[in-house]
C-alpha cells in the first residue's frame, strides 16, 4: 500500500491529540506508514487508538454493545453476538495467499498474482470504513518480553472482532514500546462492510459477495474484508498463523497446530506435551482432561533453546466450539460458561426467557426464540426447505483461558514450558494401536506426524471412513509448500541435545464387528503412561511400527486413575498388530508422497520402506494379527 500524503499529516488531520500522542510514542515510521495508508484508503468515520490499559479495553467491549455487534444477556460480563446466515465459517476459497509471479507453492494452497490481488483488495476497502469507527489495536502473539513474542497491529472497523481480539491475544502496547524502531511486526486490516441487521437488530456483514481474506507474505500483511465470522476476521488466528509459518520457516522454529498442556505424574511431577489432532479427533477433550492442566489448545510456538524444545500458546484465551458441551463430559468448560465472567457467545440460541441454548445443551430443547436465522421456533425451516437447528453447528464461545481453574502457571511464562513430549491424534478405525511411541524425531515425525490422516464421520461429510490426509494436523494452514514443512521439521530435530518423544493416540479403533475397542475415558490412561515414559520409568515392547505399553504397566494405571481391571484381553484386542492395515498405509502414504507432494524429502521414503520391511518379517513369522504377547 502506498500513501497519498505526508504519513504524519494524515495522523495529525485524523487523529485526536490524545490518540497522535499514543501513535507517536511508539516512535515506528513504519507503524505510522501502516497506520496513515489504511486510513486513507478505508476512510473511517472515527478512529480510537487503544494501549494495554484497562480504560481502552473497556471502551472497546462497551463499543462492542454501543454499537449494536453484541448485546449484554443477563449474567454478567457475558455477550451474544451473530455471524451473518451465509457468513458462519472459513472462506476457504476466496482466502487467498498474494505471490509475485516467480513464487510458486502448491497445488493445496490457493493462490493469486499479488499486483492483481493487491489491486482488487484496495478497489473493496475505498470508504469502506466511511461509516464506521476504526478501532487501532497492538497485540502480541506468544507472552511478552519472550523470544517468542511477535507484536500485531491490527486494524478494525468491528468493536467485536476487538472485544474478541482482546480476549484471545496478550495486550501488546507496551510490548512496541520495549522493541523499539527494531521491532519485526504482523499487520492485519479488517473491516466487517456495509452491515444490515440481524436478530435482537445486531449488525452483520451485508456484501458477502465481496468478502475477501488475502495474504501477503511479502510484507506480512492480512487483508480481510466484508465478513464477521472469526475464522475469516480475527486476523491474530489462523491467518497470522500462516504468516507465522511462513517466517518460521526461514528462522529455524516451528509454528504447529498443537495443544499444549502439563500432564501431572508422580511426586507433583508435571511434564508438557503438545498434540495436533485433526477437527473431531479429541484434541479439545484431551487438553481439557480432568487433573491436568492446560496451556493452549490450538496454536504452538516451538523453539530450540540450549538444545530442548521450550513451547508457548500463542494466544491466551480460547474461540471453541460449543455444540455439544455438557455438564457430564466436558465438566471445566461447562462451568466456565454457565458463570458471571467476560464472555461472547456467537450463533446461538437466547430463548424468550433470556436464556442461552446451544445444540447438545442439557435441558429442555426451547420452543422459540432468536438466533443467527433472526426470530426461530420449533421446525423453522430455511430457503432449502431444510429445519434451521437452534444453534449452528460452528457457534463459538469467546474466553480468556485464565477463567479456568485447571490453567497451567506457565501460560504466560516469556520462557515457555520445556515440552517432554509430541503427540499426534487421528480418526482411525482399523490401523493404529490406541498408544504408541515412535523409535526416534526422524521416524515420528515422518510415521506419526506426516502420515496423519483422519476418517471422516457420516454425521458431518454424509459419507462415513473417508481417510483425509493431514501431516501434522497443519494442511489447512500452512503457507509453504509441505515438503519443505516436513523437512522443517525433521532438521529441527537434528539441532537439538534433547529431543522430545513421539507419540501417536488413536481414540477410534475398532473390532471386526465395528465395536470400539477404547472408552471414552481411556485418552488418561494413554496420556499417564506417556507421561511416565517420557521420564524412563516405565519399559516398553518394540513392535514393527515402535514402541507400546507394557501390561502391566496400563493394568496398574487403570487401577490407580480409573479404579478399574484392565483385563490382558482387551490389551490384546487393543495392541494386537494388524499387518495388511498398516501395509495398506504404507501404499497408501507412498502414492501421496509420490503425486501429490513433489518436493517430499527422499528420507521419507526410506523411513517408509523401513517400516514396510519390519511389517513384512512379522507377517512372515506371526502371521496377519499379531498379538503383544509374541513380543
């Protein structure tokens, strides 16, 4: 972008003194660059300039109401607020990455030329802010005053996507005052466009048509315009993530979508683990376990410090899901909802009691009320002739993450927490034991994390068992090619003195008869364990595709966690090797690696051949099933 005028001219004729002074302060000719080329082009109505104090982030909440994008529900501190109908989730086909014509990813990633990209984003955000406040915001991704801080400047014409913002994300003001004219700076500029009104008259994003997410990696910045759903406007998330992937990929750290959590063992011992686990596959569940803590649940900084993995959240509050949240499963969230403390909830139902629903809520399924459709009732049905749910199946629920009691003290630690420990989940029904730790980084990264795919449920794709290839749990975020994200990885791990272990979970397996072989409650055995064996204090056996549990080292644990026989029949049933399933992975992956991936590291293939030679001896000695007792 470019500015017309002096950038300081523009900052003295559009901004108060006050906010000028906070501007200046900061001392950046390329803030002030930033700031003076989006107000030109945007033009808003009126612009508040917002530091860490607690004055600016109350106004910033309060605006959120003033201005008709939430209302206050009767419990204090919480908030409703509605996405437009057709404006519920990520634009996966207009979020576009802006190259330069010799710069080519992949096929997976969407793309376009940047001058053209750049072109059309500036035509869409002319006067889009004419009518509207622009909210100037400083955040900072990682704690502050860490070796993992990346400071934010975001630009928003939404009070909500700030309220929302200063939930999720470290104030990072003071954070552009300590770095200095130095400091290396995401830039984001969202506006929620002409808006129109929505149930209790809250304000939507009318011109979806227009709705635009493109990134410019070149100059680090995000452009997101005519749209309210948080996966496309709060640029501070997945979007910075890709930048932040992109950055990291030339400064040796990794940028993972990862839980990061303290599993508690013996003698008040904790050791961190992170874990990626695709959507539907337990990541939240398992980071919310009962008796352990929680850091993050989504994005993970991982860097090399004196030879150890250290990782930070890069946020600090939490934008979850909130179908299906009960009392009896998910005990820590449902207390955090159900109490006074600053709160948004988004697309769900108030009933014409005041009270809030959302799908899967215990209690009385409400007759009536208003959610993101506007006025509903009972069988309300849509344009399709399809019956509208009292809450959208993507409603969203908006806290900081120190609401909640089983918070980790290392949340905000500029030193991050030393990680013990990487796990990788899927959706696997047929393959993959329900714990195992691979035989070293190399082969868990490449067996566990590359090879992570995940079964898709009837229930959300209409077609049940459907393997989708995700390495690391990261394909929809990455913004580099995934062969070269892969060995990003693998070269991590060979700087480092100390290197985490590798696991993989399965949560789904099942028999013959399509019975699952693990309950719900049995992801705090395997977690237990690997806490334990992160610290050497359990054996294990070695089997063709790594490392499993012991019997009686999983009899014991049942008994001491879950006070409950662990019988040796279902460890065999559970650890049983099943040769031609994990063979047809194997082929599987290789023909991925082959046609989808042209830049796939060579090692893989070595690893994988490893691996099918191992699988291939057993078969030939034990036969198609092996049970844990032939070890």
């Amino acid at each position: 972008m470019f500015v017309k005028n002096n950038t300081l001219v523009v900052l003295k004729n559009r901004l108060n003194q006050k906010d000028y002074q906070k501007i200046m302060r900061l001392g950046n000719p390329s803030i002030n660059a930033f700031i003076a080329t989006s107000i030109e082009i945007c033009n808003p109505k009126n612009i508040f300039v917002a530091t860490d104090s607690l004055e600016d982030i109350r106004y910033t909440r309060e605006a959120a109401v003033r201005n008709h994008e939430e209302k206050a529900l009767t419990m204090k501190g919480h908030t409703i607020h509605f996405d437009g109908y057709h404006d519920q989730a990520r634009d996966k086909i207009n979020t576009k990455f802006l190259l330069a014509r010799d710069i080519n990813l992949v096929p997976e990633l969407n793309t376009m030329d940047r001058n053209e990209g750049l072109k059309e984003i500036h035509q869409i955000m002319t006067n889009i802010m004419a009518d509207h406040e622009l909210f100037i915001k400083f955040y900072c991704l990682g704690p502050t005053n860490s070796p993992f801080s990346i400071p934010c400047v975001q630009l928003t014409d939404s009070a909500y996507v700030a309220h929302s913002e200063d939930l999720l994300y470290r104030q990072g003001y003071q954070e552009f005052l300590r770095k200095g004219s130095s400091v290396h700076f995401f830039k984001f500029v969202h506006s929620q466009g002409e808006l129109e009104q929505a149930g209790f008259q809250l304000l939507v994003s009318k011109n979806i048509e227009k709705r635009r997410v493109y990134i410019d990696l070149q100059e680090e910045i995000i452009y997101s315009m005519n749209t309210q759903y948080g996966g496309n406007s709060l640029g501070l998330k997945k979007l910075a993530m890709r930048l932040a992937i992109n950055r990291c990929s030339q400064e040796n750290w990794l940028v993972e979508h990862m839980l990061l959590m303290g599993v508690h063992g013996p003698h008040e011992r904790i050791s961190y683990f992170t874990g990626a686990f695709p959507s539907m596959c337990g990541k939240t569940s398992t980071a919310m376990m009962n008796g352990e803590t929680i850091i993050g649940d989504d994005i993970a900084y991982l860097r090399n410090i004196d030879g150890k993995v250290r990782a930070v959240n890069a946020e600090s509050g939490i934008f979850g899901i909130i179908e299906g949240i009960n009392d009896s499963n998910d005990p820590l969230q449902w207390d955090a909802l159900t109490h006074p403390a600053e709160l948004i909830f988004s697309n769900i139902l108030v009933t014409e009691e005041n009270i809030v629903y959302w799908n899967g809520k215990p209690g009385i399924y409400p007759e009536a009320g208003v959610n993101y459709s506007g006025k509903w009732f009972k069988g309300a049905l849509d344009t399709n002739g399809k019956e509208i749910p009292p809450s959208h199946k993507n409603a969203r629920f908006t806290f900081r993450l120190n609401i909640l009691p089983n918070v980790d003290p290392l949340l905000h630690d500029p030193h991050g927490a030393e990680v013990h420990g990487i796990i990788y989940g899927g959706r696997d029904s047929d393959t993959s034991v329900p714990v195992e730790e691979s035989f070293d980084w190399v082969h868990g990264i490449i067996t566990k994390g590359a090879c992570l795919e995940s079964e898709t449920t009837a229930a959300t794709l209409g077609k049940e068992g459907v393997r989708v290839f995700n390495p690391m749990s990261n394909i929809d975020f990455l913004s580099i090619p995934i062969g070269r994200y892969i060995q990003n990885n693998l070269d991590f791990g060979k700087k480092l003195q100390r290197s985490p272990r590798i696991f993989s979970v399965n949560y789904f397996l099942k028999d013959k008869n399509g019975s699952w072989l693990n309950e719900k409650n049995d992801k705090a055995i395997w977690l237990k364990w690997m806490e334990l064996r992160v610290n050497n204090e359990v054996d294990t056996l070695r089997i063709p595709t790594g490392h499993i549990p012991i019997y009686t080292d999983l009899n014991k644990l049942y008994t001491q966690v879950l006070h409950k026989h662990y019988s040796q029949k279902d460890y065999n049933k559970q650890f049983t090797i099943r040769i031609n399933e994990n063979l047809t992975k194997i082929t599987r992956m290789r023909n991925i690696f082959c046609t989808r991936i042209l830049d796939t590291p060579s090692i893989v293939f070595n690893v994988l051949d490893e691996q099918e030679k191992r699988l291939i001896e057993a078969q030939q000695i034990f036969g198609e099933y092996i049970t844990p007792d032939h070890y």
